[in-house]
C-alpha cells in the first residue's frame, strides 16, 4: 500500500458522460470519478476521446487536479452504431478498445502510477489478462453491469443475438476470473453474476449505482415544476403521471398505455381528478407507441416531452405526482432513483434492480411486468389517497438518501479498494 499519499485508481470505461452521451454506464461512471476526486483519491481516467454527441456537452466533471485524463480511440465500423451499442460493435470494436485500455492501465500499474484498477465490463480486458499472467500486481475491481449479454437484464435474447455476443460473454468470463472483486450493482443481479461468471467465495461485493442528491437538488426544485406544470397547461388539480427513458419496446410503456385506460375509465378517481400522463425520451418506439394511445383513446391525456436537458428533466420529476416505470426487464434504473430524490411515489415492475429501490408499503407499488391489470389496480389504489402519496415520497427520499447517495457509495467503494490493497499487500 501507499502509505500516507493519496490512493490511486485507474477508472477504465468505454463511456462517461459528459464525453459519450448521457445513458446510465456514462452517468454511474461520471459520478464514480467525480466523487473519488472530490474524496482526495487521485484518479486517472482511461476513456475514449469525446464523440460527436458528447461533445455538444458543456459540463466538464474533470476540472479538478485530483484526475487525469488518458485517452484510448474506441475504432469502430463505419456503419456502426458511433455510441457502441449495437451487438457487431459490442463483440469487436469494444473488445479491441478493452485490449487496448486495460494494456495502458497495465502499463501504468507497472511503472507504479496506480494503486487499483477499477473497470467497466471488458474495457480492462487487456489488465485482466496481464493479471492473469501476474505481470501487474495492482488489484482490479470489476464491474460487469447489467450483463445484458449473458441475457439477464433483457430477458429471452433472441438466438442470432446470443450468438453474435459470444466474444464479449467470453471478455467478460475472462475479465471477472482475473478480478480481485467483482460488484453487483443491486442486489436482484447477485444470482445473475454467480449464474453467468461463478465468482469465487467473497468475490462478489454489492455496491449500488447512485446519484448525487446536491446535484439533483440544484437542477430543480418545487417552483420549477410548477411552471412547467403551468407552460404545459397542466391545471394544479390534476395528477401527472411521469415515465422517462428511451422509447423502446422493452420499456413497456404500451402495457402503461392499456392500464391507463383501464385505471381513467368513467367514475374512477383518476378520471375525476383530471390526469395527464408525460413521456420524457425519444426512441424507435414512438410510433408503436402512439398507435397504441390511439388504440386506447388516450390521446387527448398525453404528453410527448421528447428529450430533454437535465434541468427540464429534473423540473418534471417536481411536476409528476407519480413516477411509474413499467419496463419489461432494467439494470438499476438511475430515472427511478432521480425521481425517488425529488420525493414522487414510484409505482414500477418487478424488474432488474427496481424491487431495491421501491419497496410496498414505504414509497410504491411493484406489478409483474407486462400485466395492465396489474399495473391498472396499482395506479388505481396510488390515486386514492394523496396523504398517502406524500407519505410514500418522503419515503423515497429516505431510501435515498441512506442506501443510494454517491456520498454514502463513495465510502463503500474507497473502504473496498484500501481492503483489496491491504490483502494484496499481506500476500504479495
């Protein structure tokens, strides 16, 4: 171990935002690596250059003297998809990148410039292979996310899909093997890690995504819901019911349509008190979608928001009564933690890492997903008591703020690198 000069970690990941767009891998990355600099760990980012997306971005989390930033070019296909995402990609290009990645964290951990390697699914291929070789002695922290291609977060993956993720379920076996640890980001995704990777005893820490709750306050508060309440011509009696997210088939926003009408028909609360249901996102599945509200006779309640900046994001979660969630399968869902730090009940499906986050009884409801009934009688009894919505959002806060704020997770994770360097330091 270092003796009293700052920890050093290398932060290895394919995406961070504000470089490479605003999903969940770049948000939990940026947070991990902001949040470990303002701990007086020394960090050293490893991460492709900005892409076109990113670079529209003004924010810039990396302005501190705490982190350094190393640059490794993500080369992809021409026709590929330039965020990484599409299973060609995922299978090469991000191997090639983690090969490439993981040999400079090796190199730096070699010439004694690191501590601890910490890494992003297979962008630290290339350490775990030198660790493998045991060249690098530095400990690695692996965490593999959702596992989307092994199938557990998406469900049923069809066979030409299993097929073409052959290489990176491969990456990701060799990866974890290497591993001094291996994080399951909820709690849900335990038996899926020891399913797909077979960890070794004590191998598995579970340390959640978080978000940062100064942050999420700063963006917006109760005035900035009202007037967007207001701009949207949503009357101060009526219940907005708010989803964000990607439009795609898997976010079983058609299942929410069918329960909406199921929940608003004639004499039920929910028709009396006047509602509007908002869509915050943007997405292939907006025309599916819409043909679906059409189905339904809905229209006339809803609201495409299409994307939006992260302060208009943050005003809806203030203008939403209820936050619901309805996706057929989920990683741990940062939308549903922001909405929890802005007080909204959560009504959500039994998916991914959401039954860590909304517990029945204390801030929401759980359905199985793809069931309208379902989800039509949770939204039914949330509407029926408004004394009861606010008591659940309190608790949403709660939860938060004790088990999901990046200023409690910051401390979960540096405890785990000092404990991983001590055992390195008493074997090596």
């Amino acid at each position: 171990m270092a003796g009293r000069r700052p920890l050093r970690v290398a932060v290895v990941t394919r995406a961070i935002m504000p470089l490479h767009g605003v999903g969940g891998l770049e948000r939990a990355s940026r947070d991990l690596v902001r949040h470990l600099a303002a701990r007086d760990v020394e960090v050293t980012l490893i991460t492709p250059p900005a892409n076109d997306h990113g670079r529209r971005l003004a924010d810039d989390p990396f302005a501190s003297p705490r982190i350094r930033l190393r640059h490794v070019r993500y080369l992809t296909f021409p026709f590929a998809n330039r965020r990484g995402t599409t299973v060609l990609d995922r299978s090469t290009a991000y191997l090639a990148f983690g090969w490439r990645a993981g040999r400079l964290a090796a190199a730096l951990a070699a010439a004694g410039e690191i501590d601890l390697v910490h890494g992003s699914g297979a962008s630290v291929l290339g350490y775990a292979m030198a660790r493998s070789r045991g060249t690098v002695r530095a400990p690695l922290v692996f965490n593999p996310h959702g596992l989307e291609e092994f199938g557990a977060t998406a469900g049923a993956a069809p066979l030409l899909k299993r097929i073409g993720y052959t290489p990176l379920r491969w990456a990701v076996r060799r990866t974890a093997r290497a591993a001094d640890c291996i994080i399951a980001t909820d709690r849900a995704l335990e038996p899926m890690v020891a399913r797909h990777l077979q960890p070794r005893a004590d191998q598995v820490r579970t340390i959640p995504n978080g978000i940062d709750l100064i942050e999420a306050s700063a963006l917006a508060g109760p005035a900035e819901g009202a007037t967007l309440r207001h701009r949207a011509g949503i009357g101060a009696g009526e219940t907005v019911l708010l989803s964000v997210g990607r439009l795609e088939a898997n976010k079983g926003l058609d299942v929410l349509a069918g329960a909406l009408a199921r929940a608003a028909r004639p004499g039920s609360t929910l028709s009396a008190t006047g509602w509007r249901w908002v869509i915050v996102g943007a997405g292939p599945f907006r025309r599916d979608l819409e043909r679906a509200i059409t189905a339904h006779e809905i229209g006339s309640h809803v609201l495409f928001a299409g994307r939006a900046s992260d302060a208009e994001l943050h005003a809806w979660y203030e203008a939403a009564s209820i936050f619901v969630h309805p996706t057929r399968y989920e990683g741990s869902s940062l939308v549903t933690l922001e909405a929890m730090a802005h007080r909204r009940p959560i009504v959500a499906a039994i998916a991914g890492g959401l039954p860590d986050k909304v517990r029945p009884g204390v801030n929401g409801w759980l359905v199985e997903p793809g069931d309208p009934d379902g989800l039509a009688a949770a939204l039914e009894d949330a509407v029926s008591s408004p004394r009861r919505l606010a008591s659940y959002g309190a608790g949403s806060r709660g939860i938060v703020e004790r088990e999901f704020a990046w200023s409690v997770l910051v401390d979960r994770q540096i405890d785990l690198y000092r404990e991983l360097l001590a055992r390195a330091g008493a074997t090596s």
